[in-house]
C-alpha cells in the first residue's frame, strides 16, 4: 500500500503481470497473444503501464475487471519509469493497434498523443454510458482539449496540511483547523516554533518543489502555471521568504545544499507541521508501522486563500486513454470505463491509492486504511481541485524556468519582483519556442 501511495506508479506481480513477463522473455507479440485468446475464446486486451512492480494499482483494477469479465484476459506492456513515455511514443508513431489502453505519465503528454491523432475522443462513450463526470470532482473538466475527452482521470492526488499531534498537545496549541486561511497558519507556525540549534522545532516545513509556493497561487483557480503574467505568485513568494526569514520553517539554501528530504524532518520531529501530498499518508503509516518513529500525527485540509472556500485543494492525476489504432476499442472503453469508475475506484482503495473518483462510500474506505487517524477524515473532503500544471504541450519547458527561478528567489540571489519578471519573460520565450 505504501508504495503505492509513495511512488504513485507501478505495480506488484500478478497473474496477468508474469504472463506478459512471459511474453516477453518468449518473443511472443500481445497480437498472438490475441489469436491464442480467440481459439479459447477469450478476448486479450493489452494495456501499457509503468514500474509495474513498484504498486498495485494498475493489477489491483486489472484483476478487479478480469474478475467481472471472465471471458478477459489483460497483457501488460511495462517499461520503467524513466523509459516509458519514449516507449509509447514510438509504440503509437509506428501505428500498432497495441496498447489498446494507454497509462498516460505526465498529463501534458496527452497533448501530443491528441494533436497527432493517436488517441480517441471519448465523447461519445462518456455520452451513451451517461458517465457522471462530476464524480472526478472538475478533474475530467481540466483533462480536456478542444472541449473533448480523450482521456478520464484513474487516480489523483492533492495536497493534505499533516501536523505532529504530540509536539501540539505538549505546547498546549489546539490542532490545525480544517478550514484555515494561509495568513491563519503562518500565525499557527510562528506559535509551535521553539527551541534553539539541533534543537530546534519549526512550526512547519516546505519541502524544495517549487510546487510548494506555486500550488498556493493557483489554489483558487483564477491562474495557471501558464499564465503570462506571474505576478499573482507574489504573495505566496511573499510568505514563504518571510517564514524562512523569520525562523519559522528552514531554509531553501540549507535543505538544497544537505539534500534534506521531507520525510526526515517530519519523522524526526523537526517541524510541527507540513504541507504535502496524499501519498504521504501511506509512507507514515508504513514507517510508524516499521518503528521509524512513535509520535501521533493527524492529517487535515490543506489552508486555503482568503475567500476560498475550504476543502480548496491542488493536485496531480494519472490519465487513461485508448489507442486510436486499437484493434477492438469497445472493450478497451469497458476497461477505462471500469478503471475510472466507482468499481475500479473501490479496487484501488482496497489497496490504500486515492482514486480519481470520488463518493462517500470510497471516502469511507480510504478513512478505514489501517493507521489513518480518525479524526483525518476532513482531509478526504476535497470541494475544490486544481490541477498543478495544466495541460499543455509547453508545459514542460515553461516548468523548467519556473523552478530555475524558484530556486534563485527562496535561495535569496534574486528578489521577489526580479525573480517574477524573469519568469515572464523567459516563460514567454519557452512557449513561443
């Protein structure tokens, strides 16, 4: 479960996992994979995946659909992390009919897959299947291009506010509140900052990801990462500098310079709180769980803007698309039907991942994970979602020069406004390359 939540990619072995291990090793195409299904009458649906070792996400819903559809059988096609999307790319520029489903890592990369006409509209399906896209909570809205799905979100995940219980009780301070602006925190780490040196306990803790002052500016959803103007930043720049400035959380240029990992200073308990994703959730319960540390902690609501309301959050998704050149896309649309559905959802909740869909059945399953705290279920409470980069094919390019200036603004080398105004301009210059 941990894994999973952690690495957000991959897969443990499976029966469908070793046969196309086997495949593999034996030379052997999906495609006659698919003549042997016939002759037994089994239809073969081959699904590109990656790390597939690493999680149980997708053989917990490959597995889920097998067992509702007997007459199915799912062939992987794994590649590892750092290989897989320059294997689909050459997979789908070659025009193969495989994969018949496509994993997508990175959602800008869907763009592409899109523009070249590598992946179908799904517009039809969600229509005649009365798909309820409400149920990914504005996720599906945000994966759209040119007005149209191409693909349905699997799962996300969102940034959560996690807090160290025992360091709260023994300063006397009441836990962080569920609906907490961003100036409401500041204040709330300044009051749980003490001690000296080694010592020392920061009343909170960003990690290094120029996602962890960006995602605050983007939070209402008035602006993007691909906004031509990046003033509307300046405010969250404007706090983070601040907190570091006055002692309140560490230093960017300390944590980049000793490679201070997040999970550290936390487990350590070095920080009374944390901003951080909801895969966080399973690495604590595993390293409570292995007796890597013994404090209490809690999970609630990420803070929210002025005049947002709480339970805003941001995040990032794993999209589901299928091959334009699959030889049979009914059935590859029966599997992202059932992946993104309730009924793939339950599947991945089973095994503590946060599924893109979301109603209160699936909430419940994930509060009851063993070592969730009980009093974390507001955290599950999302009423607002905001996707982190949005989708776009100069997404990447533009991400790279935002974090460049991240890195020289929280490092103190550029000013607020000096670092702002270069991002303008050399995100400009990205995109228009």
């Amino acid at each position: 479960m941990t894994a999973s939540m952690a690495a957000g990619c991959g897969s443990s072995s499976s029966t469908a996992d070793s046969k196309a291990a086997d495949t593999t090793a034996a030379g052997e195409s999906t495609e006659e994979k698919k003549e042997e299904g016939a002759s037994d009458g089994k239809k073969t649906l081959s699904i590109s995946v990656w790390d597939n070792d690493a999680t149980p996400q997708f053989t917990a819903v490959a597995e889920a659909f097998m067992a509702a559809n007997p007459d199915v059988t799912i062939e992987f096609i794994d590649a590892p992390s750092s290989e897989y999307n320059n294997k689909v790319t050459v997979m789908l520029a070659g025009g193969d009919s495989e994969p018949d489903v496509i994993f997508v890592k990175d959602t800008e990369n869907q763009v592409s897959m899109k523009e070249k006409g590598q992946i179908l509209n799904l517009d039809e399906y969600i229509k005649k299947d009365a798909i309820d896209l409400g149920m990914y909570q504005g996720v599906a809205e945000q994966l759209q291009m040119d007005g149209s799905n191409y693909t349905l979100p699997f799962r996300k995940d969102w940034y959560m506010l996690f807090y160290n219980k025992d360091l709260f009780d023994k300063a006397g301070v009441e836990y962080p509140s569920a609906d907490m602006t961003w100036d409401e925190y500041e204040e709330l780490a300044k009051q749980m900052t003490s001690g000296e040196g080694s010592s020392k306990v920061y009343g909170t803790h960003n990690h290094t990801w120029q996602a962890l002052v960006s995602n605050w500016a983007v939070q209402d959803g008035k602006n993007t990462l691909m906004s031509e103007d990046y003033s509307f930043m300046k405010p969250a720049y404007e706090q983070a500098v601040r907190m570091q400035d006055e002692g309140i959380m560490q230093s960017y240029a300390n944590l980049k310079t000793g490679s201070i990992h997040y999970i550290s200073v936390f487990e350590q308990q070095q920080c009374a709180m944390l901003p951080m994703g909801s895969w966080f959730i399973g690495t604590l319960i595993q390293d409570k769980e292995a007796g890597k540390f013994d404090f209490n902690w809690g999970v609630t609501t990420i803070p929210h803007p002025e005049g947002v309301e709480a339970g805003a959050t941001v995040g990032s998704t794993t999209p589901v698309a299928i091959n334009a050149k699959s030889d049979d896309p009914d059935l590859a649309w029966e599997f992202v039907k059932f992946a993104t559905g309730e009924e793939g959802a339950m599947a991945l909740a089973d095994n503590g991942i946060f599924p893109a869909a979301s109603t209160d059945a699936i909430n419940e399953k994930l509060a009851a994970i063993p070592g969730f705290p009980e009093d974390g279920t507001d955290a599950l409470n999302i009423t607002s979602w905001v996707l982190d980069r949005p989708i776009d094919a100069k997404m990447a390019a533009v991400r790279k020069v935002l974090e460049e200036e991240h890195d020289l603004i929280m490092i103190g080398e550029e000013d607020i406004d000096t670092g702002i105004a270069n991002m303008n301009q050399r995100a400009k210059e990205a995109r228009e390359d």
